[in-house]
C-alpha cells in the first residue's frame, strides 16, 4: 500500500468542500458521526442551514470549472457509453433541468452512424407524448452533437425491479397503462421502438413511466416492398420471435410482443425466457415456452398469452388489449396536446459545418460548490436519509464517503477489483475498470473518482459506463462487501443491496 508521501501535490484529488466548514467536525475524527443519534445528526444539520458570520466571511470556498453550451450549463456525467455520454445540465435562462446526451461527430462518422442519429433525433421530434423522455432541442459545435433531452429523476424502471423485487398487479397494470399508451402513440406516428425493456424505461419524482432511447427505432416509411422491417435488432431477452428468423417482421407485432414480456417482468420479477445458452434461449423464445406463477390472476395470465403468441398474425394488437377485461380496469387514457406539423428540416443542420448552425462551448469562471451542493451528492450527509428509510437501491452510479487518503482508497479499490476479474486502468485519482469477459451486453465497464471533501475526508464515485445493468447490481455488490473497511460509516443501518434473475 502506498504512503501518503508519494502523492505529488499537483496530483490532488478535486476539491468538492463546503463552502463553510463546521470548526467542531472539522476538528473531530470522521468516525465521530458513528455515535450520533438521529437528534444530535439534525444538530449537526443545523450548522450547515445556520452558519456562524465569521464562517461566511472566511472566504473558505471552494470551486469548480464549468462548461456553458448555448443556453446550458454542463454538470456531472450520468452516463456514458462507446459512443456518447448524458451530462447534467441547466438552462441558465429559466433555471431548468436537462439531460444532453453529448456525441463525438468523428466518432459518430468514423462508426458509420450518421443516419442511426439523424433517425434517433427525427424519432424523438415526432413523438411528443407524456410517457415518452421529450427532445427539446438539438445543437451542434465542430466537434460535438448535443441532444437537450428532458431530465428524469426517478430513475430506471428496472431499478425498482432488481432492488424490491415483483410488483404488485395493480401497480404493474398502473405501468402498463402507460407504456401501452407511449407504444400506441408511437406507432400511430409510424414510429416501432424496436427496443424495449426495462432498462428504457424511467420514472420520474410522480412515478409517471417514461420511454427512452430510440437509437434502434424505425420508421414505417423503412419497411420494404413485403411491408415488413429486416434488420434484426433488440436485447435477446425481450426480442420477438419473428425477429429471431429473420424473415422480416411488423415493427408494431414485435413491439408488443416486447411489451408483454416487460408486463411478465414487473409481476413476476424474473424473465418469462433465460438461459445462459442464446441457442437454447432462441428456442424457448420461439415456442413461446414460459409458464406464468401461481400469483398472477386468471385474468392476468389470459392476457400475457395472448400478447406472447409466437405466431404474430393471431398476436394480439394494441386495439385489442384496450378492450381486455384485465386491462381496462382503472385505465385512462393519456390526455395531452396533439402536436401537428413537426418540421425534420433541421435534421440534417447538425452535420453541417456552417458557422450558422454552430454553437460553441466555452468554460465559464469556476463557480462556488457550497455545502448543499455536496450533501445532494454525498450519501453520509444526504437530507433524505434523515426521513426516508434506507432501500439499498444502487443505480447506474452511487458513491460513499472515506476517511482513508487519496492513496489508500485507489489502492483498495484496485485490490478489491482484481480479484472480481477486472483490468484496472488509473490516471491520477481515476480509475476506469473493465471485466475481462463479456456479458450480455458486452464487456461490464466501470468509472470511479475520488474527490477531496476534507483534508480527512474523500468522496469516491462509481458509475457504470458499458456493460449490462444487472451485471453492475450483482458487481457493486461483490465490490461493497470487498472495500467495506475504507467506507465512513454513519451508524445507519443499510440493507444488503438485492439482486434478482432479471
């Protein structure tokens, strides 16, 4: 393990500090929190909402760089793959929250994919649904395509599956509601998903579902002269079986079939069709060979057949399932403004290097980071931990406290993850891990960072940037148990973190 005298200064982890800093904390060892009652912890809340004059004038702030894009200023990665990354952003004219998925044009022209972008980009201009993720605008520099998508904060659906478990019929039907809605609306629109599952599907704070990434969509203008799509595309698991032949296929039967399997999914939290084996998942797959638990309701069960009929003329249509028994109980319909007369024109504008259509990004003067915007990224001083009681629920990213230094957390961590089968690449106080064998969705790739708080105290994030979710789940769960001696503890009890065969 390496010495804390080997770190060179100018190689500090970033600074993520209190505007202020409570004296008496500062002063005690991290530890100290560990032995606080919930009273005595809103005691130590206070300091941060009432701090003393002399605090505020000790000009103890601490900054960081921004990045201002048109109207946007750029926050922290959300997410990120080959290709693109999600950044938090504001628009600083009315204080609104935005996700911009961020793309590198050389990139995007290098892999051939211009006209999968311009397709994902038209999709999302045509389809202006309450349960469907909206586009707001899309800007282009020389170098980079900024797709302004709205903010959903709830996260993903099958987060909720994997951490507590099967839902109740009635709160399933309530999400079926919705995505039979968006799915209806889209290919009314002449839009067929091609891609559903779970993991494209997020809540926001009111739990109103949400469709997103239309990367793999189609348009009914692409089917052929037999009136069917050809290319074969969509994650396994929820991929219908005349996709599987490759005969070609109706985008709207295939979808459906999608949405069945995802209905099968929220009441039974596990996969009407797994194996390890594709050969022997593809069979199963086109038998349509599942069994429905005891749980579910004759009603239920009546449904989900119909909607997993192999045979795709006698499926079930979205006409159909509108009518059911089981679905109309509770339903309503979404009420929202029609949009009339979507203009693509501007597609194209973002591969075109006129002056005109560009935008540029520019950094801003770093901006003061108080205390509140580190307790909405730290889990030891989050508010909600001191009303809500503690899920486990571990997302696409998550992060903990340390009282080790710089050095001892890298090391820890490099420890901890090569034994789990992961190459370690580190720069600095980054760490990029990468699984040395390929899952479901390829290889499992993730990102971590230390950030100083305190001279005693670091902020490490994690956050996975390529591979399969669930994969990640059951990973960060190794991974915790391996590096539990490095984490500040705060006394509250947390539950194991759950993971399901989704």
């Amino acid at each position: 393990m390496e010495s804390r005298s080997t770190v060179q200064p100018r190689l500090r982890p970033p600074t993520l500090a209190f505007a202020w800093f409570p004296r008496r904390l500062a002063s005690s060892s991290p530890h100290a929190l560990s032995s606080f009652s919930y009273r005595r912890r809103f005691s130590l809340l206070a300091w941060f909402f009432f701090p003393r004059i002399d605090d505020l004038e000790s000009g103890h702030q601490f900054a960081r760089d921004r990045t201002r894009v048109g109207r946007y200023e750029l926050g922290r990665t959300l997410g990120e793959g080959s290709f693109a990354k999600v950044k938090f952003a504001r628009n600083v004219q009315t204080g609104e929250n935005v996700a911009i998925k961020v793309l590198d044009k050389n990139q995007v022209l290098r892999h051939k994919m211009v006209e999968q972008i311009k397709r994902e980009i038209s999709t999302m201009k045509l389809i202006k649904h309450p349960n469907v993720v909206q586009l707001y605008e899309v800007m282009a520099s020389k170098t980079k395509i900024y797709i302004v998508l709205e903010f959903v904060d709830g996260g993903e659906l099958f987060d909720k599956i994997v951490n507590s478990g099967r839902l109740k019929e009635d709160e399933a039907r309530r999400y079926f509601h919705q995505l039979i809605n968006a799915v209806d609306y889209c290919h009314s629109r002449g839009v067929y998903h091609r891609d559903l599952k779970p993991e494209n599907l997020l809540l926001d704070s009111s739990g109103t579902l949400k469709i997103s990434d239309f990367g793999l969509s189609a348009f009914a203008q692409q089917v052929k002269g037999d009136g069917l799509l050809h290319t074969a595309c969509g994650t396994p698991n929820y991929v219908a079986p005349e996709v599987l032949d490759d005969k070609g296929y109706d985008g709207r039967a295939s979808d459906i079939w999608s949405c069945g399997v995802i209905l099968f999914v929220l009441m039974a939290g596990y996969l009407p069709f797994d194996e390890s084996n594709l050969m022997a998942l593809y069979k199963k797959i086109c038998k349509a060979k599942f069994s429905s638990p005891s749980w579910f309701s004759s009603s239920a069960k009546k449904l989900i057949k119909r909607i997993l009929d192999p045979n795709p003329l006698s499926r079930i249509t979205i006409a159909e399932i509108l009518e059911d028994e089981w679905f109309k109980k509770g339903y309503k319909p979404a009420n929202f403004e029609q949009m009339e007369g979507v203009s693509l024109d501007d597609v194209d504008a973002v591969f075109n290097d006129s002056q005109e259509h560009l935008v540029t990004e520019k950094k801003e003067k770093p901006e003061s980071m108080n205390a509140f915007a580190l307790i909405s990224r730290s889990e030891v001083f989050n508010l909600g931990n001191l009303f809500e009681k503690q899920t486990g629920i571990v997302k696409r990213e998550t992060s903990f406290t340390s009282p080790c230094s710089p050095n001892e957390i890298m090391s820890k961590l490099e420890e901890t993850a090569k034994p789990l089968g992961f190459n370690v690449h580190k720069h600095n106080y980054k760490m990029k891990l990468k699984g040395d064998r390929s899952g479901r969705k390829g290889y499992l790739s993730v990102a971590t960072e230390v950030f100083e708080v305190a001279p005693s105290l670091h902020m490490v994030e994690l956050r996975k940037t390529g591979g399969d979710t669930l994969e990640f789940h059951k990973f960060y769960k190794k991974f915790s148990t391996g590096i539990k001696d490095i984490v500040w503890k705060t006394g509250a009890t947390h539950e194991e973190t759950s993971s399901r065969p989704i």
